[in-house]
C-alpha cells in the first residue's frame, strides 16, 4: 500500500497490520455500524501479549 490508500475488512476477516519499511506509518482505523465496543475483538496470534 502507498500514501492515502484504504482498505476495507469483512466482519470475521483475519488480519494483521506490519511496516516493512524505514519510514513511519500512521494507521487510522475506522469502525462502521451500530456497535463499536471493543469487547467483541478476538485475538488469534498477539506478539505484544495483549
């Protein structure tokens, strides 16, 4: 992905976020819908032991 791209993600849709390269990234997550707690988020692999 480049600058000002976007990417939509499906209910149940694994996924995982990672910068390979050497300049920072901003990621700006945005939530649509009727319910936005956290409660419902399901960890399947967590390499920082949340």
């Amino acid at each position: 992905m480049t600058v000002g791209d976007s990417i939509d993600i499906e209910i149940g849709d694994l996924h995982r976020i990672e910068n390979i390269g050497s300049n920072d990234v901003i990621f700006i997550e945005v939530q649509t819908g009727t319910y936005f707690g956290e409660d419902d988020i399901e960890r399947i692999e967590d390499d920082f032991g949340r």
